[in-house]
RNA sequence: GGGCCUGUAGCUCAGUCAGGUAGAGCGUCGGACUUUUAAUCCGAUGGUCGCGGGUUCGAACCCCGUCAGGCCCGCCA
C-alpha cells in the first residue's frame, strides 16, 4: 500500500469528515522543500478522497509571523521592520528595498511577495488547497474564542510546555504576544490582562492594550499551532522533522489543543529535501531550488513522483543534474508499466506485489489531474536530451523520432518536453555528463584501449571522410564502411570512432553531430589518432 | 543531558507495523540488432541486512546493548 493510502486509511478509522492542513511561513523564497510539505498533504488528501473520506485540504500562510531578520536579499532599511508581521510589511522591490508605493496603493505585502510565485507553482503541480490568511484570520478575530482559553489558562499552557519540552520559560511569559506601538512584536512585556485586553509595556518604554478580538498580536507559535487546529478543525497534518521529535511543538501542541477543547490531528512527520552535497536547503544560505525553477526545467507530474515515491521519513536528496535525468527516465519506465496487469500474476511473491502496488500508488499520485493515468511518451529523457542538443529545430527532433517510429505527431505532452528539455540545456544545471562535446586533440587513454583491428580502422575512416561530400548521410555511412572495407565489423568501427571523437566507447549518434563541424578539424583529429596508434 | 529518525547489492530504495527460503529499479558485465551504439530487446552478475548479544523451531523484522549519520528540546518545511 502506498504511503499516503495507510495515512488514510489511519484516517477513516477516526471518522468519515477530515480535515488536512499545511502551513509555510512566507519569509523568503519558497524552494523544493516546501513543495514536500504540501505535496505530502496534497497526496494524502487524495489518498482520503479515494478511500471515500469527505476531506477538504487547506495550505495555512503563516502571515502573522514576524519578520526574524535582515536577510541577504533585503536591503538595510528592513532593519526596522524586524519583529513585525510578514502581511503587515511591505516587498521588497527588486533591489530588496521597501517597495512603498505598491504597499500604499495595492496593500501588496511581504508575504504576498513570495506566496504568489509558490500559487503559481502549485496550480501548475495540481494542487488546489484552501488558502488561510493567518493574519487576516487573526484580525477578523477567528482566532479570538481559542486565545481567550489560552490566555485565562495560562498556567496550565505554561506547565504543559515546560514539562513537555523540558525547558523554562520567562517569568513574565504570557500566551499572548501583543503588537507593540510600532507593530513589532519583538520585546514586549506582558503586564497584565483582562479579556480582551491584553496590557503592555514595550522596549520604547511605551505602555498600551492588545485587543485579542481584533488580532492586535499574535499567539506564541506552541499555542498558535494548536489554535488553528482547533477553529479549523484539522484532523490530519504533515510536518517537518523539526516540529516532529519529542519536546518538539507537536508534541507540546497534541496537549494544548486538549486544553483548548480540541482533539489533535492525526501526525505525520517528513524528513527534509536537500541538495545533493550541500545539506539541507535554506533561504537564507542560498542553496535553494525554487519551484518555478525547476518546473521550468521539469514536468509537473515528474516533480510529484520525487516525493510520491519516496516515504515521508526518508531523507530525499535532489540536484538538478542527473538526479533528475534519473527521475524523468524512471517516470517513464513507471508509465509504461500496466500495473493491473502485473498484479494479475499470481506467481508474486508477497514482496513482489507490494513492490509493484507500491510503484503503481506512486504513479497515482504523480498524476497532475486526479486519477488521470499516466502517458508514456516512449522517449527518455537521456534520448531528447540527446535529440533537442543535435537537432537545432524541433521539427527537426520529431522528424527523428518519427524515422525511429516512436511518435507520429508530437502530444502536446512532448512539445512541452521539449520546451523545458531546451531551457534546462541552456541553464547552469545541466550536467556535464549529458553534454556532446567532441574532442579536439586526440584522447591517448581512449585510443591506446582500442584493439589492434579498431585501430586499424582509423586510418581508413579518415580517408573516407576526407573524401566524401560533406553531410549526414555519408558520414553515416562513412564509419561502418571504413570497418567493413578491411573485413571487419561495423561495430569496430562505430568503437573506433567514438574513441577518436569522443574518447569514449560508445556515445550517441556521431553522423548529425559531425555534419555540424568542420570537415577538415574531424580529418585532422582522426589522422592525428591513427598516427598516434601506428 | 534527554529524545526522535535513518543504516539492507556499486547507487537509490522496498521489505520491519502483523517473524516463515534476502527483493526491485538503476549501474555493471555478456549477448542480440550485420550502415548506428546514451536507443531497444534478452540474459547474467551482485548483500556477514551497521555491529554484538538475547527471545524463538525460525530474526532484516521483536527485546537489550553498541557504533555511525541526521535532527529536535529558541524560530525553521
């Protein structure tokens, strides 16, 4: 059983109503990580839905967090908005610095900055949440009942997160952070209560109330969490390891939503995405992978199988270079696969047919559109790699796949392919490995691995060439031919060839590609290589 | 200090909850395709299940211990 279906089937022995909830705070660029958190969610939604649960999925935008500090990509003048809430504070503008016009005029904020991009991604990705202001679900005071629990029980919050965390809060901690006289909500001295009041005295010696009703503040995040629990009425969410080990704000928050009258969600507890050799991603260092970026570069439904297949508590590591060669070529050796008919086998074992139960969930969720079946389009993504850096006009990609009889007309599915394959080719991440180069100095290593016969050929090979006319179909026939005329295999020829060219024992096809270079440079390069082996 | 997660084939991982002959995919190697070879098809190779004990007729799986990596107990996906 895939994942997300034992998540809901945990569900369904709970009830038939659900509730999934994501949440992110818009503090800076979204990235890949945060794609897993609400995929998780998306996916066991799904998962309810098909079980035949009644389950709605929200995506929370933690706007009522406050801005920590300057990042990188802010300007200087952030400084002073440091403490006060990300929907309350203007964007930056491209240089990073407070776009105030656009505040003014449009109220675009902070948040909004940063959320619309990931909006974006997600419509393109399939997933459709409801989406909750949490600023605006503080100011319009649904927040208001729960904070009144949690500010008249105060004790037993601040017990239960003390004994549960094993850590001890400030004296004058109170479960209500108010807004300062400058809307920060950093440095603020709780000094009495009095609902819906909540009395301060802030770091500027100013003293004032915070009007809980109104969102004039916020809930300490331990409680916060917990409160969106109980008015949403979440019964199921996904979290990041961090929020996940004990004395960690799940496990403080399952006992505070009881406190608040609420019963806690269902957990599930992911491991991060990092990037391949550089640890875990992180706005603020930089190392990151947006969403848009690397849907630019890769299908939607390619990007849901990177965290479909794996289980949640497996640490995925991902890199836009061959990880992802290795992902595309996979979803397509998944998609056409006939599952059903795999499981008709009754000569599999147990663990077999989980394997393939397993693959066939995750191709389930990979769907963009729900249960939309996956098309095969019987090219890897290694061959149009290899296709869109040859042929310089698509027409001239399909034609070759239409010679090789794998399309007749190019899916709307492959244009599109074809599109992101360019891009990706033309960025910083397209790996080495998958580039065509040809040598231009002969490759000793590679040429002294030649046998005797293969080494003979090259003489021959760049006689020929020399001769013929310059253009694919001779070059073509050049290489076999050159083998054959001293009786020997085609292969020999091809293995010869590409130890000349490429340095390499195989490679891909070599007529299209040295059609495109100058004659006389290949000529050179093969007399210097059969030189060097007489 | 306390706790959580992970460790299985060269690589990525299933299998651990319900103990019953170690499984996939990739890679590698070999073969086929006799003017194509990053393609496709067929076949093969491959593991003291981190380590040490215990329970059991039987342990990758349960229990105890131990090592390694990651994480949490301020904020963080």
């Amino acid at each position: 059983m895939h994942w997300a279906d034992v998540a809901a089937k945990a569900l369904s022995h709970k009830g038939e109503k659900h509730i999934v909830s994501t949440g992110i705070t818009p503090s800076g660029e979204f990235h890949i990580g945060h794609l897993r958190e609400i995929l998780t969610g998306d996916m066991i939604a799904r998962a309810a839905r098909n079980a035949g649960l009644d389950v709605e999925f929200v995506f929370i935008v933690d706007t009522a967090d406050p801005l920590r500090k300057v990042y990188d990509f802010l300007g200087p003048e952030y400084e002073q908005f440091i403490g006060h809430q990300l929907g309350s504070i203007p964007a930056p503008d491209a240089d990073g610095n407070p776009d105030w016009p656009r505040f003014e005029k449009e109220g675009w904020t902070y948040g909004d900055h940063f959320l619309k991009p990931f909006l974006q991604a997600l419509e393109q990705i399939g997933v459709r949440p409801r989406i909750i202001d949490n600023l605006e679900s503080y100011r319009s005071g649904r927040f208001d009942a729960l904070a009144k629990i949690a500010c008249d029980r105060a004790d037993e919050i601040r017990e239960a997160i003390e004994r549960i965390s094993s850590r001890e809060l400030p004296e004058n901690w109170f479960p209500w952070s108010p807004l300062d006289s400058k809307g920060s909500l950093d440095g603020v001295t709780v000094t009495g209560y009095e609902y819906p009041l909540v009395h301060w005295k802030d770091m500027h010696g100013e003293t004032g109330s915070s009007d809980i009703s109104k969102g004039e503040g916020k809930l300490p995040w331990r409680i916060d969490w917990p409160a969106k629990w109980g008015w949403i009425g979440v019964t199921c969410e996904p979290f990041g390891k961090d929020h996940g080990a004990a004395g960690g704000s799940y496990a403080t928050g399952r006992e505070i939503v009881q406190i608040l009258g609420h019963e806690p969600p269902h957990p599930l507890t992911y491991e991060w995405i990092s990037l391949k050799g550089q640890g875990a991603m992180s706005s603020s260092a930089g190392n990151t992978i947006g969403p848009i970026e690397a849907l630019d570069l890769v299908p939607p439904e390619i990007l849901r199988l990177l965290v479909a297949k794996s289980k949640p508590n497996k640490a995925i590591e991902f890199d836009t270079g061959m990880s992802l060669v290795n992902l595309a070529d996979e979803y397509e050796r998944l998609a056409a696969r006939d599952f059903e008919a795999e499981l008709l086998d009754d000569g599999l074992s147990r663990r077999q047919r989980v394997q393939v139960e397993d693959a066939a969930g995750a191709m389930r969720m990979a769907a963009v559109e729900e249960g939309m079946a996956a098309q095969a389009t019987a090219v890897t993504f290694r061959h149009l790699a290899l296709l869109a850096q040859t042929k310089s006009t698509d027409d001239g990609v399909w034609e070759s796949l239409r010679n090789a009889g794998a399309i007749t007309e190019p899916t709307q599915a492959m244009t599109d392919r074809l599109s992101r394959m360019r891009a990706w080719i033309a960025s910083k991440h397209f790996p080495e490995e998958m580039k065509i180069s040809v040598l231009s100095t002969p490759n000793v290593e590679a040429l002294n691995d030649l046998s005797q016969e293969e080494k003979s050929v090259l003489s021959t090979l760049a006689v020929t060439l020399e001769q013929c006319e310059w253009n694919a179909t001779n070059i073509g026939s050049a290489i076999p031919q050159s083998a054959k005329d001293l009786d020997l295999s085609p292969k020999m020829g091809y293995r010869a060839a590409y130890a000349a060219l490429m340095g390499k024992e195989r490679g891909p096809r070599l007529a299209p590609i040295l059609a495109e270079m100058e004659q006389n440079e290949i000529v050179d390069l093969l007399k210097a290589c059969a030189a060097h082996v007489e």
